[in-house]
C-alpha cells in the first residue's frame, strides 16, 4: 500500500469553473482516495507541497498519431516497423513530459504499444488505439501512386502502408471492423471525406457509403466501442453522424446547421487547429506538395469558425492535435488557439473531462475526485486565468503523477537545494 499526498494545492477538478483552494488530495494505490478541504491528518509515504499551485487532472489529447514520425508520409517508406517504433519512442514521451497522461491515437497504433505503455516497458501516456485507419479505394488513406494498379498492400511491410487499410463494401466492412476489434482495438476510425495529406482526394470529398458507414458503425457498438470519423466539410459530418458515428474530426468547413446536427445527435466534435496553423508555416521546407499546401491553407482559414459555430450551438468539443512528426512540438499550443474563442475553463474541459467521456472512461480520468484513477499535473500558476501555462514543453508544470506513479516532481529537487 503507497499513500501520497499533494498537499496546499488549488484544484480544478475538470468540470467546476471554481477552484478549491487551500485542498489536499490523497492519492492511494493508484487512485484518488479523497479530496480534503485543509489539511489532511493521513498518514502518507510521500508528501508533495503545492505550495497553492493549480493542480489538474491529467491532460487528454483525443486526436494523435503515435507513429506518425514524419510530416511527409513518403518519408516513412522504407522503415521497417521495428525502425518506426524506435523513431516513435521520443516522440510519445515528450507527450507525457507536456502533461499528457492519456492520448487517443486515431489511425496507426495498436494493443502492442499499448500495452507497453500500460507496463511500463516504454515511457507516455496511456493510450487509447484503434489500429489503421480505414479509407475506401482512392480516399484519404489510400497511400498508392496513380501508377501503382496493385490492390493488396501488406501493412507490415513499412511504416506508410501500417497506418491505413482499404475498405470498399459493406460485406468487407463487416469483416475488417470485426478484425480490427478482434485485435483490442478501442474504436474504430473511418476516413469520411478527402484530407490534406492525401494525393488524390479533394477535401470537399465525402467517401464510404451509407451502408458502409453505419455497417462499422454498428459493428463497433455490438462490442461496446465506437467510430471515430475523418471529416472536413458540412456534407460528410452530417453523414456521419446520421449513420451512426460518434466522434468527428478536424470539422473546419462545418456551417452553423451542421454544429446543431452533431449536438442533436449527440456526437462529439474533435478540432485540431494547431495542426493547420503550424504545418502552414513549416510544410514547404520540409517538403509538402503544392497541392497539400493549398488544401492547407483552405482549411486553416475555417479552423476559427469551426469553434465560433460549435459554441453558438452547444456542439460538444474535445481536444485534439493531430501533429505529424516534426511538428509534434506544438501540442500544447491548441490550448492557446482555442482560447481565441473559448473560456480557458472550457479549453481545459475539453481536455480532461469531455475527453474522458470521449474515450469511454467518464468519471474515472480527467476529472480530481473520490475514486478517479490518480492522473494529476501540477501547474505553476493558474492556466484558468492564464492558459499559456499549459503551451510549451511543460516547462510550467513540475509535478506529474500517472495512474499514482511520480513521473516528475521538480518540488522536491528545489527542496533538497535548500537544505
């Protein structure tokens, strides 16, 4: 049995705009065992001081690409996956190092690496997987040169083909769901309209059927899980979710009436904007297409209405990031682009609690109550007033606890300086 204790902390408990200052939190075996008003007469094996800090569930990130270690697909070609996985490493600690105790990976990351992380062979956060990605022939996703008449790839033959895999049908969407779900994935993510980084597709595209869309659909909800959705424009996000799906993503083209639709039907929205943003400004030096940069550009210029819509309407949204490779450094600055439109409160909402409903695990992650697992960050200051805390590399955040484990605690170094 492992009692700790953060004692003199302000917490924001993932839901309420207050904060509880002058609180300690006791955080046993792993979970939060109480949230006390003063102080606390328990008995602990570590005591951290807060100091009045802010204390935070710990981050959420429902939009990443573990693998995805290069901006430019191509340059993934040739990596075997044993290469792949070693280029990921970096990237999936500093995710941690940022505050990121948890991440849904939407496309390439599978029960292995999440299992890894869940024993601790690999440092990050914990992982939610749902495997490739799936895309229709031709539709974002569908890696293949024009040149290329090959129908069979083999995902385990680089990193380019392990991050996708083509559907067409709804008989064969029935198989691969049931094989994809076989194989541990959490949910399921369909690619439902053209994308940015895809040659061949525009990004006003809609793709799959409608029976193709609620075959995946349903398959997933007989086994308790749900369908993520790649979209862009109004058309495919109100296919979508009509047919079934339950998180969209990315949703910059989206009007006003689509905001509504998703809200009526219970669907969450995932905005990446920070992808756009950055990627805008880094894509020609490393070596995006003309094309892929003018789609950029399209959708960046909607990524502020998407969020002016969705608060208009009451839409749901979570957090995400969808950064590739080199430009996974930005993560934290979709706190800042967010807060362009929204409260900090509700940035940070939709960071820790929304996306724990997002990922099935409401009541237990992002939120600092009785019972919840014992995910918690500590930051300097206070990010409701000031959100820019959060952006960086976690250069504001000094304590970090995962599932109870100390992964940082920068406090007691400064305390053993002054002795």
């Amino acid at each position: 049995m492992s009692i700790t204790i953060i004692r003199n902390a302000s917490v924001f408990d993932g839901v309420n705009e207050e904060l509880a200052h002058d609180s300690d939190v006791i955080v046993e075996n792993g979970t939060i065992r109480e949230v006390a008003q003063g102080r606390s007469k328990v008995s602990a094996d570590l005591e951290i001081d807060a100091g009045g800090r802010t204390l935070l569930p710990g981050l959420i990130d429902a939009h990443v690409h573990l693998f995805a270690v290069h901006l430019v697909a191509s340059k993934n070609l040739h990596y075997p996956l044993t290469l792949l996985t070693a280029k990921a490493l970096p990237r999936i600690r500093n995710m941690l190092e940022r505050g990121f105790t948890s991440v849904r990976d939407v496309s390439g990351a599978d029960f292995g690496i999440r299992q890894a992380l869940a024993e601790g062979l690999i440092v990050g956060p914990r992982a939610f997987v749902g495997g490739p990605g799936l895309t229709q022939t031709g539709g974002h996703g569908d890696h293949r040169r024009r040149t290329d008449s090959s129908l069979d790839r083999n995902r385990e033959a680089d990193g380019v083909d392990f991050q996708s895999r083509i559907v067409d049908g709804p008989e064969q969407m029935r198989q691969v769901v049931r094989d994809e779900l076989r194989k541990g994935a959490d949910h399921i993510k369909l690619m439902a309209s053209g994308g940015v980084g895809s040659p061949n597709d525009a990004i006003e595209d809609w793709q799959f059927s409608e029976e193709e869309i609620r075959m995946a659909c349903r398959e997933a909800a007989a086994k308790g899980k749900y369908v993520v959705a790649h979209t862009y424009a109004s058309s495919a996000v109100q296919r979508a979710v009509k047919y079934g799906v339950r998180t969209v993503e990315h949703c910059n083209l989206i009007d006003r009436e689509t905001a509504a639709i998703v809200r009526d039907h219970n669907a969450f929205v995932v905005p990446t904007l920070v992808c756009y943003e950055v990627t805008e400004q880094h894509g020609d030096s490393l070596g995006l297409s003309p094309y892929v940069m003018e789609k950029l550009a399209f959708v960046n210029e909607g990524g502020i209405r998407l969020l002016e819509h969705c608060e208009a309407e009451g839409t749901i949204m979570g957090f995400g990031t969808d950064l590739m490779g080199e430009m996974e450094y930005a993560q934290s600055m979709e706190f800042v682009i967010r807060a362009r439109v929204q409260k900090p409160v509700d940035v940070l909402r939709s960071a820790t609690s929304i996306n724990a409903k997002i990922v099935q695990m409401e009541g237990k992650l992002g939120v600092i109550r009785e019972g919840a697992i014992a995910d918690i960050i500590l930051v300097d200051g206070n990010p409701l007033d000031n959100i820019a805390l959060l952006d960086g590399q976690g250069e504001n955040i000094p304590v970090i606890l995962q599932e109870g484990r100390v992964f940082r605690n920068r406090l007691a170094a400064e305390s053993a300086g002054n002795i």
